[in-house]
C-alpha cells in the first residue's frame, strides 16, 4: 500500500484505514487462496488422469465418434468446472469485501444488485 497516493481530500488517510481494515482481511484470503490454489491443482490433476484413460478407451474402442465427443467435453470442461468451484464464489466475496470497504470510507454504500451482478 505504500505506492497509494493521497493528495486527493477524500483519500487522505486511505492507506492507514488499508493497514486496519483491508490488509488483516486480504492476508486471511490470501492463505484460503493458496490453500484453494493446491486443491484445484489436484483437481487438474485427477482429471488429466480421467482424460488420458478416455484417449486410452478413444484408440481401443470402434465408437470413434462418442470417444472423440467424450474427449472433448472432458478436455474442455475440466478446467472450467475446477475454477468454478474452487474460484468464482471467492472472488465475488473478496469483491464485495473490498468494494464496501472503499465505499466506507469515502462515505458512499455499496450493495450487490438483486440480479447478482455487481
């Protein structure tokens, strides 16, 4: 936080409020993250393993056609499906936290849209 720059009225103080109230809160998320970070590689993982015995079913088997659309929703899916459920409810919650945090402080509100966009 040392290269935030303060000379504007209404972020005068900013970086002590971030030592106090943001930082303690990013250094806990940022160790889930980490933690999250290993799970999802083992995901990868495990699902590398599940797509290498689809290819080894793919060349043994006469179905080439269900084998090939097999690999590919495998091959495409995977990565996707790891992220969302290590990674997409997360960032939201660390984009709430620091959104309202920063509106605090600067005297605005902030809530998410009913919609769940924010």
């Amino acid at each position: 936080m040392h290269q935030f720059n303060e000379s504007h009225p209404a972020f005068s103080g900013f970086s002590k409020y971030y030592e106090r109230e943001l930082f303690p809160q990013l250094k806990v998320w940022e160790r889930k993250r980490l933690n999250k970070r290993i799970w999802a590689a083992l995901g990868m993982s495990l699902s590398t393993i599940w797509c290498a015995f689809v290819i080894y079913w793919m060349i043994t088997t006469s179905e080439k056609l269900h084998s090939y659309i097999a690999v590919s929703i495998i091959v495409v899916s995977n990565p996707l499906l790891v992220y969302h459920l290590f990674f997409s409810n997360f960032k939201d919650e660390v984009k709430d936290f620091l959104v309202s945090k920063v509106c605090s402080f600067t005297g605005l509100k902030y809530a998410r849209r009913a919609n769940g966009a924010g």
